[in-house]
C-alpha cells in the first residue's frame, strides 16, 4: 500500500512518526473515515466539515494540506486500486522535542497528518446487512467530550472484546440508563413508522451517517424523534439498526439476548440502507 504522510506517498512501511508524537503519547489526535463506493467518496464533504470541527474543539491548528484532503484522497484510491473500501484520515497536534502536558509552540510543531486506505471489496454487499447483528449493553466510560473525533478509542475497544467475549457483533453504551450509541457508531430504534434516535450533544459522536439517514427517512415521509431511550425501550421496539461510514445501515436483531422483533431485519431499516446507498452513490464524488 501506498500511504500519505506529511506532504508525502511513501510505501507503508517507510512511513515513519516520532515517539515523540502527542498522537502516540497523549492520543492527542482526531480521524475521520471515509467510505469508498465504486471507486469514489461518500460523503466526503461530512466528513471534511467534521474533521475542521474537531480540529477547531482541540486548538489543532489546521495543517496546510487541509484544502487539498480531497485531492489526496482521490490520490490514494487511484494509486491503491481501491473499488470499494475505507480511507483513514488522522491528525495529531504533532511530535515537540519532549513529552509535555502543554500544547508545543504551533509555530515550531506542526501537526502529523497520515493517511492509508483500506481494501473492501463488496463493502456494500456485506452479508451482515442481510441478517442483521447481536449486540450486548455496556456502561458508557468513555470521557465526555464524545463529540469530538478523537484517537483516544481504548473505551470502544474494551466494549467490542466484551462483545466478543459473549459471542456477539458490537455494544452499545448506556449512560444514566439511556443508550448514547455504539462503540462506533449511531443507534436507532424503530416504532411503526418513527426512527428514535438520540438527540446530539457532547454524549454522541455527530455521525455524518446519521445526518443523512435522518434527511433520508424524513423524505420517505417517516417521523423522527431525536431522543433517548432505554435498553428495555429498545428491546420493546419494532426494529433496531445502528449507523456508520463502514457500515452504511446495519440492522440489529438482539439486544442483551433479547431477539428485536421476529429476530429478522425488519421493513425499514433495510429500506433506509437501499435509499442511504443510491443516494450516496449517486452524490459520491
Ligand atoms: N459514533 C461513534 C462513537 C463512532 O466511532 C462512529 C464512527 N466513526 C459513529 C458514531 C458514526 O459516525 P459516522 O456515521 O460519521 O461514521
């Protein structure tokens, strides 16, 4: 694979960071990623508009090739041969000359930026989507600033091993007895015709997925509720489904051993991942 590092594309195993690195010491850094569908960018412009938000949330100056993301990315999925896949986007705050709790000089350090592919022939067609995913509940102890892109993603990886330690597919956390999201991605129930999902705030990451899927639903003429709600609440619904730029519109079809409905993907969920992926191809760039 062909990598991007500051300014350059060098072979992976030539890309080389400092130790020195606030993303390697502090995981002082934010990413973004990026879904390829027939050779082109989902959504890229989301996820950009993100990126400069989480950047803005930090005091991470923008590195100079922050107007040519776009360029780059297109970049590395011609020289990768990338049909259907992810691009990861990260920028740290930079390696200074020594480990400090106080941000480097922005004069002297400037930020690591770092760029790969990943190969996913199929993405789209994932054979998950077809039968829908088990998910166990989990206390949300990540930090609170969840709105923010950050690297600092240990929380989400314990949840997903407790997943996989009761043989199921993701978790989804739960503050103060109400779900705030998945380890990494957005969670929906559904009600008859109503998507409940929870309202943003500081709890959830603002997925770009999200944003679109909710526009969709509401021109489909369903009703949305940005809300919280209960484990219990969510294992009483009609449907469940849970969003991301790698995982487009994913039903859930258990929760907590508890099967969603006849424990199949139901009418909508799957309906919204047909209208999230002609849509998005269509505006791909
Ligand atoms: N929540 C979390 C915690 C995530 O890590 C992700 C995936 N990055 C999402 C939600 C979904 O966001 P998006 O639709 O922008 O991929």
């Amino acid at each position: 694979r062909t990598v991007y590092l500051n300014g350059e594309y060098v072979p992976e195993n030539e890309a080389q960071v400092s130790i020195f690195d606030r993303g390697f010491l502090m995981a002082d850094g934010v990413y973004e990623v990026t879904s390829v569908l027939g050779g082109k960018l989902i959504d890229f412009a989301g996820h950009a508009k993100r990126l400069e938000r989480s950047l803005g949330e930090l005091d991470i100056q923008k590195p100079a090739a922050f107007d040519d993301l776009l360029d780059i990315h297109r970049e590395l999925v011609t020289r990768n041969d990338i049909t259907d896949g992810m691009i990861y986007l990260q920028i740290t705050r930079g390696a200074p000359d020594d480990r400090d709790f106080v941000y480097p000089d922005p004069e002297t350090t400037k930020p690591t930026v770092v760029l790969f592919t990943q190969n996913k022939p199929g993405l789209a067609d994932s054979p998950a989507a077809k039968v829908g995913i088990k998910v166990i509940s989990i206390e949300d102890q990540r930090w609170a600033r969840r709105d923010i892109k950050t690297v600092q993603l240990l929380y989400p990886s314990m949840a997903k091993m407790a997943a996989k330690a009761a043989g199921k597919d993701d978790a989804w956390m739960v503050e103060d007895g109400m779900v705030t999201e998945g380890s990494s991605n957005n969670a929906y129930i559904v009600k008859g015709n109503t998507i409940i999902t929870r309202h943003l705030g500081n709890e959830i990451l603002h997925g770009i997925t999200r944003a679109a899927v909710l526009r969709f639903a509401r021109e489909a003429q369903m009703t949305v509720e940005e809300r919280s709600f209960t484990i219990a609440e969510a294992q009483e619904a009609d449907e469940a489904f849970i969003t991301s730029a790698s995982t487009f519109v994913m039903p859930v079809v258990e929760i907590d051993d508890k099967q969603i409905g006849d424990g199949k993907p139901g009418s909508i969920a799957p309906r919204l991942r047909e209208i999230y992926l002609d849509e998005s191809r269509k505006v791909a760039i």
